[in-house]
C-alpha cells in the first residue's frame, strides 16, 4: 500500500503489474474501500497490466471529508492520483458509486480516459425520492454508525442467494461496510444524491466501453446496463450469472474473464503504458 496527498487529503492506494503495462484504475462503490478489487487487481497485474486501486477519500485508509463530497471532487482526486503517479491516460471503473465516479471522470476529463469499465451502475440523474432518501441515510449512519445498516443490506450487495452460498464473501462484503467512517459515507451520500445526468456523457464518448452487471442485481438492475450499452457508442454489455450488485466479489473467474476479454480486444497495441512524457529539461 502507498500513500499520497491530493487536492488536501491523504489518498492510500495500490499500484500493482509491470509499470509499462496498461494503466486501469478501478475505483469501488459505497461503502467499500479498495480491497473490494482484489480478486481483480491480482489477475489483471497477472496479465501485465499496472492496476490501480485507490481508497476513496472518507473510505479505507484515505482521509475524511466532513459533509459533503461531490462526485466531481472524487473525479478530481482520481486525476490527481493518475499525475502522481505520471499516467496520462487510464481504463477507469468503477462497480455502483465507482462507475459513477468514473462517469463523472469522462465527464470532466475525458482526455485521461482511455477506456471505461462501468459495474453496476446508474447514469441518470437523482430523483428527488431518491435525494431525500440518501440525505436520511446519511444523517442516520451518523447517529448510528455503519453496522446495523451493513446487516440490513448485505441480501441487497449480494444476491440474496450468495450470502448463504458464499459465507466467505458476505463476511468479507459486511466486514468492509462495517469498517466504513459513518462521516466518510455520509460525505459521499450527500454529494452523491446531487450527481449529474451522465447520459449525455455516454452518448458523447468515443471511447471503448465495457458495462457490466451481475444477472440478479436488485439495486441496478440488468435494464440500467443495458440501457448504458445503448447510450454509449462503443460498448460491449456483459452479464454475470450467479451475481448480484457486486459481481466481481460474487464471480470472481466470470468477471475476471469478461475484464481480460476487454482489455485484450480493444487494447492490443504494444505502446500501453499511458505514461506522462518527461518533464523538458
């Protein structure tokens, strides 16, 4: 694990594959934190790619922000974090909050993005329900923390049959939600509930997309990604069997195969890398 400051916060992150490999920055959802990628981040970097995985700030072992933490802010961290390390352009995705964040990456700086992963995602706008519920939620996981919220929606991270099933990855899934700061979620719900309409977004990219979901995803349903697949012009849509919201806890091989597929046909070129030219002399 490294760490960096950003935009005023401390970032932890890993950077793991052969630093000339193609950079892809896989950013988690709400209320995880980086280790959420990690049956990704092994095969990828396996397969000689340079995977990035970032604690959001308020999320894993990154610094909090109090009260409200747009996704624009998360977007910019996330470039901040890419001219650390002096990668000019990346494959960015995210699973549920993260492919938002990634959206909302294309959306400001779409000349560091070279591909997109989008997991699980929604791209419309907030509904005013759907802002009045988040505000609530984040003024109750003060008053109360993160646990009984964690309980409540792990049959809904997963699909309900792979809490049974998969005991070792519910575990791992509640024990992320758990860890969570309750100032850190909040932050995020609050700037969250006020996010963009990211179809516009979509329709404009040129680059490759890759949307995928899990078959019996109950937040983001099957409908979403395929909607998204239209939106975007260069889209491949991939359905996972046996996964809820977080397919790639959930069917690490499945999701990996699909992630590898990708990246081997729509960046075959040698000169992969994405690193910044040196600064002149």
């Amino acid at each position: 694990m490294s760490h960096t400051t950003v935009n005023g916060t401390t970032l932890h992150y890993d950077d793991l594959g052969p630093a000339d490999g193609l950079p892809v920055l896989l950013v988690h959802g709400h209320p995880f934190n980086r280790t959420l990628w990690a049956p990704q981040s092994a095969a990828l970097a396996a397969a000689g790619h340079r995977v990035i995985t970032p604690d959001l700030r308020g999320y894993g072992d990154s610094g909090v922000t109090d009260g409200r933490v747009y996704l624009s802010g998360f977007a910019d961290d996330l470039v901040g974090l890419l001219d650390h390390l002096g990668i000019g352009r990346a494959v960015i995705g995210g699973v549920s909050m993260g492919g938002q964040i990634a959206m909302e990456t294309q959306r400001r700086h779409a000349s560091r993005v070279r591909g997109l992963i989008l997991s699980d995602t929604s791209a419309p706008a907030e509904t005013p329900d759907g802002r009045a519920f988040r505000n609530r939620l984040a003024d109750r996981l003060l008053a109360e923390g993160m646990a009984g919220y964690a309980d409540e929606v792990i049959d809904k991270m997963l699909a309900s049959y792979n809490v049974t099933a998969l005991p070792e990855v519910a575990a791992r899934v509640l024990a992320m939600m758990r860890a969570t700061d309750p100032r850190g979620a909040a932050a995020a719900l609050r700037g969250r509930a006020e996010r963009a309409d990211y179809r516009d977004t979509l329709a404009a990219a040129r680059c490759p997309v890759l949307v995928v979901v899990g078959a019996d995803d109950v937040h983001t349903p099957v409908a979403e990604a395929e909607a998204i697949a239209r939106l975007a012009p260069h889209s491949v849509l991939r359905v996972i069997e046996g996964a809820g919201h977080l397919p790639g806890a959930e069917q690490p091989e499945r999701f990996n195969r699909v992630l590898l597929d990708f990246l081997r046909a729509r960046f075959p070129d040698r000169d992969r890398s994405g690193l910044l030219p040196p600064d002149p002399a």
